[in-house]
C-alpha cells in the first residue's frame, strides 16, 4: 500500500544527468480512487492527504466531492532543474545562494540603491510601506531574480484536444495564488495537529473563502508571438518565460501578492526541442505602484478623496477672493452661499431618490429572478442559482446545455439586462433634459400644427440627439476603461492622466 507524496530531484543545471521523471498520472484524478468514502477517509488519514475531497456528513457518514485542490507547488512547470516537477513558492523566492538583484539597466542603473542590500535582508533591516508612510516609498524587502531551466512532459509533435498551458492566449488566467500566506491548519483543513473526522483538506478552506480578492489570477502575455513569422498557435512552443510576481511588503514578517504575470517569450515549432526556460521575477512594489495597484485598504482613498475635495473649495475660494480683491465694481455682490444651497440642492436630492427606487426596484427583481436565494450574491456559484433560466440553451441553434458555461451564461444574461434598463433610464430621462414645450401664443400653435403634417418633429429629434450622443460617449468611455486595464497604463499614469485633459477639452466642444 502506497500513499501519494510529492518527490523532488535536486539536480542542478550544472550536472549533466537526465532527468528521468514518470510523468504518468491517472486519468480520473479528481474521483475518489478507493472503493468508499469511508476508505478515502481512512486513507487521507493515515498519509496525511491534503489533496481530497472527503467530508463529513453524519455518524460514520462521509462523501467524496473534489472540485478545488490546494497546492504548495507552482502547477505546470516540469523537469525544472534543482525542483524536478514540484516548485515550492517559498523554496523559489527564499534561497539565499540563487536569488539575485536584476541586471544593470535604463531604470535600475549600477548605482542602484538597492544594490547596497543583500537581495534577501536579514529580518531585522526590512522595512514595510503603509497607506501613510507618505515619507518611506521605497519599500526594503526581498527581491529575488533568478532563471530555472525545464523541459516540456508533453506531447510537442501533436497538438492536444484542449488548449495547453503554453499555448494560452493573452489574458489567460492559468492558475491562481493565494495573496496572503495560510497557516497550517488553514493548508490541511484541520483544527488541530492531528487528524480529526471533520479534516477537509485544503479545498475546505477555498469553499470558506468568499471574496473573489483573496485569488490573484496569473494571467498570460503572448503578445511576443505576434512577432513570429507566420501563425504562432498550436504547435508552437515558448523557449523562455518570465514570471513576475510583485507584492505589497505588508510589516516585517508578512508579504501580500498584488499582482503575478506569465509571459512567453522567444518561439519556435521544434517538437524535438523540450527545453525552456523560466526566469523569475519577485520583487515589492513602491508606494506609487501600490496606489495605481489599489493595494492599500479603503480607508486610504477616503482620505485622498476628501483631501482632493477639501482641495478643490480651497482653490475655489482663493480664486473667489482674488476675483472679489481686484472687482472694479463699487458695491460688489454678497456671497449667497446659504440661499445657493437652499435653492439647488434639496432638488438635486429628491430628483436622485425618485430616480433610484424604480432602478433599485428593477436591479433586485432582475437578480433575485436570474440567481433566486439572495439579493447581494453577486458571486453565488451557479450551484446555488435559481433554476429560472438554467435550463434555456444559449443560443437556438445550441442542441444542448453546455454546465461549464452556466455561470457564464447567468452573467451575460444579468449583464444584458442591466444594460436594457440603463437605456429605459436615458429615454426617460431625456423627458426631463428636452421637456415638451406648453403652446401659448398663435405663433407658436401655427408651429406646432406644421410640426404634426409634416416629417419634422424638433421635440423627437432633440431628444433622438441626446440618446445617441449619450451612447456614443458611453462607448467611448468604455473604450477609456478597456484601456486602463493595459499592462503598463500604471508606468504611464501621468501622461495618460494629461492626455485626458485634451482629450475632455475635444470631446466638451464636439457634446
């Protein structure tokens, strides 16, 4: 009797010995490999499985469901040299003989500061950023640049029937990481150092996890093979990868990941080639890069809010005094602040609830009918959805349902919705923007009486041009949106941030 345990062949890159790794695994991973469920449990047991999916019911009452599967590896690397194909995070990110500081370059030139400290610092000499050490912004931590050389375990010479992992297009998110680090417990899904009937391995804790923040996904970057002559999909291998992780240096003793990117380099369409490499970047983020990140708590853009705020009304006022210092007028107009207020915003606010209710009204009734059991859900997994529309195929021509895009298909549905009752809203409130007119004179009635035997209709058209225009704006600031998500919108903050300048000014004149 034999239990699962992960091996690791620390042959270094400078021994010329093959790595010769059984790379077999069986094919129904994720279904119970004993006879019962109470043979699974006695089996996590007695090796001390992390990987299950046993869980307790009742008395001697126990099922096998594995959806989710914790690991303390990097997945899909293989054959690397000094791992073998399991690579510890902290093992790849901790070891004081292999990390490095990045090589001289345009931003990070010889003389550094950085250089003068050891790429992992002794405990002691780390020092952390916080949301208010506006003082500090270069965080002291560990930084660790390092190269691991692997070989492919796959099939190069055929392409597979699903999309490989180093065939991924960009924006593939091919695994996730835990930002924060978990504890013992929280990794074998115990409540103490030994085993216990209600053990469920790390899958218990992901099914505890309830918001979405706790994962960060690594996405992929492929946009290197745009540059490969010819079409670079299947059958075309990355030979180098660079994976960035970068994380926010929380106190001495904690880090949290912010961000993780893989991306592909240098291709080529040799299948008898099974080498690549992989080049490691992890490394703290400096307090700019932390706020263009949002990785600081809610509290901190409160503030920056309210001092952007407070900020504005001062300049408002300095400006209101110099105008009133230097008016030419004798007897200059009293500042009317209160009677202002009175008269704009008691409207302003009954305008906003009237408008909310029917939209709050709408919002709800669309979600609890697409989702059922909750009104706030906006993550409940499509397990715990209404069955309203779960069995309606996407599309007429579908001959059936496809339970892996059920989620997806909720989301596409409810996002359609919201927009169907965000354009009901723009038609009712040109209404109020392009009022109907009340006819008081001959003239007017005379106008108006032409408007009705003829194709000209002003009222209709105003109102038609303020619809259009309110799309076409609302597009375009998608597209401003769609853009920010770009990879390096964050090194280029502040020119972006003029370039809108300008561009608020075109699009003022062209509204």
């Amino acid at each position: 009797e034999k239990g699962r345990i992960l091996l690791g062949v620390n042959i270094s890159q400078d021994n010329p010995t093959e790595l010769n790794i059984d790379s077999t695994y069986r094919a129904n991973f994720w279904s119970n490999p004993f006879p019962s469920s109470k043979i699974a449990k006695e089996a996590s047991d007695k090796y001390s499985e992390t990987f299950h999916g046993v869980n307790y019911q009742s008395e001697d009452l126990f099922t096998y469901n594995h959806e989710h599967i914790l690991l303390p590896y990097l997945p899909f690397f293989s054959k690397c040299r000094e791992f073998d194909s399991h690579i510890p995070f902290w093992a790849l990110v901790e070891d004081d003989t292999r990390c490095q500081l990045p090589k001289p370059s345009h931003h990070q030139g010889e003389d550094w500061w950085r250089r003068d400290i050891p790429p992992l610092p002794h405990q002691d000499d780390v020092v952390s950023v916080g949301p208010f050490d506006f003082g500090t912004f270069y965080p002291i931590s560990d930084w660790c640049e390092r190269r691991l050389y692997c070989e492919y375990e796959e099939n190069l010479s055929e392409p597979d029937v699903n999309i490989r992992w180093f065939e991924a297009n960009t924006g593939t998110s091919l695994f996730s990481i835990i930002r924060d680090p978990l504890s013992y417990f929280e990794y074998t899904g115990r409540s103490k150092t030994v085993v216990s009937k209600s053990d469920g391995g790390g899958q218990k804790w992901i099914q505890s996890v309830s918001s979405p923040d706790t994962f960060i996904p690594v996405r992929v970057d492929r946009t290197s093979a745009d540059k490969y002559d010819g079409k670079c999909t299947e059958l075309c291998f990355p030979r180098q990868m660079i994976l960035r992780i970068s994380f926010y240096q929380r106190n001495r003793f904690t880090k949290r990941i912010v961000d993780a990117v893989l991306e592909y380099q240098k291709f080529d369409k040799n299948p008898k080639n099974r080498e690549y490499e992989v080049d490691v970047q992890f490394y703290p983020l400096d307090y700019r890069e932390l706020i263009i990140k949002f990785a600081f708590g809610r509290e901190l853009f409160l503030l920056l809010f309210i001092l952007i705020g407070v900020f504005t009304v001062f300049a408002a006022i300095c400006f209101w005094c110099i105008i009133r210092l230097t008016t030419k007028l004798e007897s200059p107009p009293r500042l009317k602040l209160s009677a202002r207020l009175w008269l704009s915003f008691p409207q302003a606010l009954y305008g906003f609830v009237l408008a909310i209710i029917p939209i709050i009204v709408l919002t709800s009734s669309v979600t609890y009918l697409l989702k059922g059991k909750s009104l706030t859900a906006a993550f409940e997994s499509i397990g715990e959805a209404s069955n309203t529309f779960k069995n309606i195929r996407r599309h007429y021509m579908d001959v059936k349902i496809d339970p892996s895009l059920a989620f997806e298909t909720l989301q596409g549905r409810m996002g359609v919705s919201f927009i169907i009752i965000a354009f009901c809203s723009l038609i009712e409130s040109t209404k109020l923007f392009v009022p109907e007119r009340n006819v008081k004179s001959r003239r007017e009635s005379t106008y108006f009486r032409i408007q009705l035997t003829s194709n000209w209709a002003p009222l209709l058209w105003k109102r038609s041009s303020l619809i259009c225009v309110s799309v076409t704006m609302a597009l375009f600031l998608t597209i401003i949106v769609e853009w920010s998500f770009w990879r390096n919108f964050g090194y280029y903050i502040w020119e972006a941030i003029i370039a809108l300048k300008f561009v608020n000014i075109i699009a003022s004149y062209i509204v």
